[in-house]
C-alpha cells in the first residue's frame, strides 16, 4: 500500500469484506490534523473518515469490527 511520506500511520485495521484499509494518522502537520483515513490495498480510494473535532492529541489507534460495521479509535491525553 502507498503511502504519503507526509503520514504517521500509527495504526491500521484491515476489513476484508469491503477491502478496505484503515488507518489512524497521528500527523498534525498536515492540515493541522490527524484522524482516520480509509484506503484500498492498491492505493486507490484515499478518504478522510475522521479529519474533524479529534482534539490537541490526535487519535493513536483504529479498529473495524467487520461483523456489525463498526469503527472503534482511541486518543492520547498526558498526564500530569
């Protein structure tokens, strides 16, 4: 799978009905943002899921549950 030199993937999470690539960009920088970013595994199909209201720390993971069609992510808050 291409990917941008521009990205952080922190974490993938592969649907395998709808071959479809999930990933999680922990890169701000680009756009000011990170989020959830869907693809195919040729590189075609680059979509924002996420790309809004992900807060200061981005989001460090991503899950598909593919049997009810889910998508589960999870964020970094430091701590003091």
């Amino acid at each position: 799978m291409p990917l941008a030199p521009d990205r952080n993937a922190v974490q993938l999470s592969f649907h395998a009905k709808r071959g479809e690539i999930f990933m999680a960009d922990a890169d701000q920088s680009h756009e000011g943002k990170g989020g959830v970013y869907k693809i195919k595994p040729d590189g075609s199909g680059y979509t924002g899921v996420i790309d809004s209201g992900i807060g200061a720390f981005g989001i460090r993971g991503v899950a598909v549950d593919w049997v009810a069609g889910g998508l589960t992510t999870t964020t970094v808050v430091p701590r003091n």
